[in-house]
C-alpha cells in the first residue's frame, strides 16, 4: 500500500512534466508541403496605399509533425510585400513547426511605391520560399499596382487638417467639413491617371471643374466634390463602345479596388452642388457605392437650371441617388437605381423635367425606408413647409419601379404650389389596402396629373440585383413611350436609335438572348 501511495505522486508528477515540454522531436519537411493556392493574386491598389489582406493555408498531409526549415519572400527583406506566419510578422522565418494532418495559415500584404519605376500601371511580383535546394516549394504573389493622382487637404501647423465653410448654425457658430479648394492647375481632371480625393475637394467661386471623358475619380472614406457658390461642374463623358470597359464613361466610385468592394454601398460622401452653384453639366457619369450620389440644393429656376445631366446612371447610394432640395434639374436618359432609401427625393419644391429616365429601387442590402420617386413641396426631413417652395415637376417616358408595392411618394402641403405631371410613364403603386383611395393625388384617371399611365404593369428588367435596368422580353414598356418626345431624346443610354417605335425607360429594347 505505501509503495502505491509513493508511486502515485511520481506518475503525476512525470505527466505534468511530458505535457510542458516544448522540445518535441520534428521531422524536417521533405518538400511535400501542400498549399489552398499555387499562386496569390492581391487584387489592384493604388500606390502608397496598402492592400487588404490575404491569405493562403499551408497543409501537412503526412503522419509526422515537421518542421519547416525556413519561410521567406523570395526578395527578402527588399520586397514589398509583408507576411504573417501563424500569428508573427516578417519576411523571414526559420524552423516554423507544422504537425501531423494539420495546416498554418499564412497572411499577405502588399504596399507599393510606383515612382520607383517608370509608367502608370506596375504587375508587381515576388514569391513565398518554403525550404532552400532541392526540396524547395513556392507560391508566387501578384499584384497589379496602378499610379495615381493624390488630392487631399493640407495639414495645419497644430496637426488639424485643412478644413472648408458650410456656413454658420443658428446659433452663429461656423459649419465646416475637412476638404479643400482645387488650385487652377487642379480644375481639369484628365484620363491619364486616375484621381483619388481625401476629404471634399472645392470648386471655388467663379471656378470650373472639367472632367474629360475616360476620366476615373476615387473617393476615400467621408470624401467628396463641393460645388461652391459661383461655381461650375462640368462632367463631358462620351458614348462607350465596350458596355463593360465603358472607356470613355467619366465614373465616380471609392478608393477601393479589391472585387469584394465593389458593391458595397456608402463607401464615399456625396457629389454636392450647393446653393449658389449653378450651369452644372453632366454627360455619360457612372456614379456608384456613394452615401448620396448627388446632392443638389437652390436655384429653382427651370428656365436656367442648376444642373442639366443626361445619358448617366447613379445607383448603390446609401441613401439617395439623387436628392434636390427646392432646386432645378433637366434630366435625360437617367438609369437611378438601387439605393437604401429613394432613387430619386425632390424636396423643399423646385423645378424638374425628367425624360425617358429609369427609376428602379430594388434595393437588397437591408429595409428600404422610402419609395423610388418621392416628390414634395416642404421638407421630408423636419416636415415642415416652412422652408418648402413650390413645385413642379414632369416625368415623360419615365419608368418608376422596384420591389416594393408603392414606389411613387407625392407629398404637399396647402402653402406652396404642387404641380406634377406623368406622360407615357410605367408606374408601380399597388395599394392593396386601399389607404391613397380618397387622396387626389393618386388619381391614376385624372388626366391633369396622369396621361397615358400604365400602371403596375411588367417592367421585366435585365438584372435588378446588378443595376442592369435593360428591357427585357415580356417588358410592358416596350413600344409605349410618346415618339414626339422620344424625338427630342433620340438615342438612348448605349446609343440605339429610339426615333422608331419608342420604349418607355432610357434603353430601347434589343432583342439578345439573356444570360
């Protein structure tokens, strides 16, 4: 029995010592080493920027634990990528242990400076060394390093950066938003480089911005234009001939490249046209994952509108596609797609004319708060007519849809005017409850408001879920739209003639299979 009690402390006490014991006996690899990928493509960044991060998973399969001899970039400490191997960082690691059927996870990252060699566009390449001599292993890295124009506030003395003035609150206190103003030789952006822009860069007073057609413009997070008082944009974006490169497309998006951005909404600020600005042209932009596509606030004089924008699509806001308060817009062969809350907001009153548009929330990422087109004379915001102005507001060949029941929103007050017209528009507005029966405003006979109206009929969209807002087969809007009209608006958004047999929408149908 003593003999038991005295071996007992001994056995545990040699357990306790086995399970702290790092010197475990490895095999050295062999070079069958297996790996998730053969090759690693981070995706493109711009210069200086970093990219995300990547991974790949390194696989034992044998029935030894080993270790292997060395991990490293094939550049060695001069490369421009970075790794982290099993939780450490470096570019260099020896004896990294792998055990049996098991597998380590290792992460890559890039930053890149392009001015280091010549041209706008770098493939830059290194590789991942497993072992050294005849067992030696690899996975290459690639990535695509593209130059760029850098646009951004300056820095002031005490480490705050360059701000812009908004105005004042009601209290008197300045409103101001970190940004900038362009210089002169900053005022005309080409397609030579891309842009990118930190915090919101500023049209001056008496100013232009111009935009050249292929020109790509990149927003970094909270970043934007403000067009200032007295100022102009002007955005001369030309018909593509490829609809996927769209190479002569001006386009507006974020500063993140990698594919898993590239639908992801809110990713920048806004396109802000401020009162006082006026004579803003856009022609052929793609605006897309913004906050708010556009933002378009005072002159509401139709006779000289505020912007006149024509042959564009602004779709995956996070709010608004387009949003005027008490404002003018001329708008023409217009696709306004998803957002998370209305494609299009007229509000505070003003002056619209909006002609062979397509307005289509289909909207997935999340509750949608409100209805494709929504129009008013006062302020949605605070609900108040305080500040609201009277309305006008025509829609001809326009398409309002989505996939909500009610994707058309009139709301007015008894202070200021509200005039609004459809013509050979489609319309959804399925009120099952009946709620809008008893209000004018959704008198779909009345012809002072409704002309032609086809309502809740079949748009038959190409692809709502990727903004692809072409008509389809069995579309209700094929051949139904005003050809008088359509004569003044002869082509559509991709170029086709539409002087025969007009559709309803900004594209003409074109009988192609589907994929």
């Amino acid at each position: 029995m003593r003999q038991s009690l005295f071996i007992i402390p001994i056995l545990l006490i040699t357990l306790l010592w086995c399970s702290c014991r790092k010197d475990f006996q490895y095999d050295t690899s062999s070079g069958n080493l297996e790996f998730s990928k053969d090759t690693v493509y981070l995706d493109t960044v711009f210069t200086n920027i970093g990219s995300s991060t990547y991974s790949l998973k390194v696989y034992n399969r044998s029935n030894n634990d080993i270790q292997i001899p060395s991990v490293r970039l094939a550049q060695g400490n001069n490369s421009s990528y970075r790794l982290n191997v099993d939780g450490v960082a470096g570019k260099e690691f020896e004896n990294v242990p792998l055990m049996a059927k098991d597998s380590l996870f290792i992460f890559i990252e890039t930053t890149f400076d392009i001015s280091t060699i010549n041209g706008n566009e770098f493939l830059y390449t290194d590789a991942i060394l497993f072992d050294a001599g005849p067992k030696q292993q690899e996975v290459q890295l690639v990535t695509l390093i593209k130059d760029a124009i850098f646009l951004y506030p300056a820095e002031n003395t005490d480490g705050t950066k360059e701000t812009l003035l908004l105005g004042l609150d009601k209290d008197g206190n300045e409103i101001r938003i970190e940004g900038f103003l362009l210089t002169d030789e900053q005022l005309s952006f080409s397609n030579e480089k891309p842009y990118v822009i930190y915090g919101y860069a500023g049209v001056a007073s008496d100013k232009t911005l111009n935009i050249a057609a292929g020109s790509r413009v990149h927003f970094h997070k909270d970043s934007g234009i403000l067009v200032g008082e007295g100022a102009s944009l002007s955005v001369n974006g030309t018909l593509s001939m490829d609809t996927l490169l769209l190479e002569n497309e001006v386009i507006f998006e974020g500063d993140r490249l990698e594919p898993e951005f590239s639908e992801v909404p809110g990713q920048w600020g806004t396109i802000w046209l401020a009162p006082g600005s006026s004579s803003n042209i856009i022609n052929h932009l793609t605006i897309r994952n913004a906050s708010v596509g556009l933002l378009v606030e005072g002159n509401s004089d139709l006779n000289l509108p505020k912007l006149s924008v024509s042959n564009s699509q602004i779709y995956n806001s996070l709010a608004i596609n387009i949003w005027a308060r008490s404002s003018s817009i001329n708008g023409e062969n217009l696709v306004l797609g998803n957002a998370g809350n209305g494609s299009l907001i007229l509000s505070n009153g003003g002056s619209y004319s909006f002609v062979h548009c397509s307005i289509a929330n289909y909207w997935s990422n999340g509750f949608r708060s409100g209805a494709a087109l929504q129009i008013s004379n006062y302020d949605l915001v605070e609900e108040t007519s305080a500040s609201g102005q009277d309305l006008t507001a025509s829609f001809i060949n326009c398409i309002a849809d989505g996939n909500m029941s009610l994707e058309l929103s009139l709301n007015s007050d008894e202070t200021n005017a509200f005039d609004f017209s459809f013509k050979n528009c489609l319309i959804k507005f399925k009120d099952t409850n009946n709620q809008f029966d008893s209000d004018p405003l959704y008198d779909f006979d009345n012809d002072t408001y409704y002309n032609n109206v086809f309502l809740n009929e079949n748009a038959d969209f190409w692809n709502t879920a990727k903004n692809d807002f072409r008509l389809g087969n069995s579309s209700s809007a094929i051949g139904k739209a005003d050809p008088d009209t359509a004569l003044l608006v002869p082509s559509d958004l991709l170029g086709t003639d539409r002087s025969s047999e007009p559709d309803i929408g900004a594209y003409e149908f074109v009988a192609v299979e589907q994929n």
